[in-house]
C-alpha cells in the first residue's frame, strides 16, 4: 500500500490542490509559457514540449510512489495557476520533499505560495506523520530563498555543484527542513501570516 493514498485533495481559503491530471496540461502549459517562471530552474519548461514532459513523467511516478503532483487551482477564478509536488518520497523514513513548485507570476508574493505551504505541510505532518520535509532552490533565487524561510524553514547548507543548470553552469542547491518538533511553531506563523491577506 502506498504511503500516500490517492486520491488527495487539499484546500486552503483560496487554493485547491487536486491531482495532476492529463485533463490539465493544456490549461497548465499556457501558464509555464511565461520564460520568468524557469529562470533558476534546470529546465525550462516555457516551451510545451518540455512542460507536458515533465506533467506526464509526474503522472506517471505517482502511480510508482515516486512523486505526487498536484495541481494549483485559484479558488475565485476556478483557473489552474501552477504546479507543486511531494517527490524525494521515503516512506520508510517518513521524510520527503515539496518542490517543483511553479505558479503564474501574477500570484508571487500574493499569500496563495504561503497558503500552499500550509495545506500540503499540514498533510506532511499531520496526516502522512511526516518526521522531515525538505526545500530546496538554487542559492542565486533569492525569491525562493526568502519565501522558503518566510513559511519557517531552517536553513541546513548549501550542496555545492548540485546539478547543472539550463544554461550549463553549475548549480548550487541551498538546502532547507521543516522537522516534527517545529510544525507547531511553523503552523502557527503560517496561519499568522496569512491574516495579513485577508
């Protein structure tokens, strides 16, 4: 039996994230076409081909227990706004990571990442009991770098030539954990925050 039982659905005031489905890569690849989202990315998925690669390898490692992607829909709109997953996914230890995590560029620094952050944490620790949940980015996306410790990650180091970026240089990976012990305090800064949005 998987670890993460599908299908899972989770809701926030003004987000869904419901399963990525093949349904979705249309409306889904029009978004990723803006070349802003994918600037620090190893993968520029503003093209189609590339984007619908990488939905559908998703959608496929969900059924191996790999990965578990979701699709973002804004709530008010009913428009889907972007993509995150659960992929680094070790059972046996009960850690895993959210990454992958895309949205249209009208909805940075809006509260919807933040609310995210909460639904899918919350299902981490309080559903799956998640003992480790790790984010990672590349050291030179400081917009990524400051919301992943805007939500109450701690920093842990930097994995020096990570992986190889589009442009061929070398990738440096900043590497962050929310533990057990700190969900609490993590919850409560994220529905804190999320008052300011209102």
């Amino acid at each position: 039996m998987s670890w993460i039982q599908h299908p899972v659905i989770l809701e926030g005031k003004r987000i869904r994230l419901i399963p990525l489905e093949h349904s979705h890569i249309d409306e889904l690849a029009a978004v990723a076409a803006d070349e802003r989202i994918w600037e620090y990315m190893s993968i520029n998925c503003a093209e189609r081909s590339k984007i619908e690669r990488h939905l559908k390898s998703a959608i496929l490692k969900r059924a191996t227990g790999e990965q578990y992607p979701f699709t973002v829909v804004d709530k008010v709109t009913g428009k889907m706004i972007g993509s995150t997953l659960f992929h680094n996914i070790v059972a046996d230890h009960r850690k895993l990571e959210i990454g992958w995590t895309w949205y249209a560029p009208e909805y940075w620094r809006t509260g919807y990442n933040r609310e995210c952050k909460l639904a899918l944490l919350t299902h981490c620790f309080e559903v799956l009991k998640t003992i480790r949940v790790q984010l990672v980015t590349d050291v030179n996306n400081v917009r990524s770098a400051t919301a992943i410790a805007g939500i109450g990650a701690t920093f842990e180091g930097v994995l020096r030539n990570e992986r190889i970026r589009m442009n061929g240089a070398f990738r440096h990976t900043a590497m962050y954990s929310i533990i057990e012990e700190e969900w609490p305090k993590v919850k409560l800064k994220l529905e804190a925050d999320l008052e300011a949005y209102k």
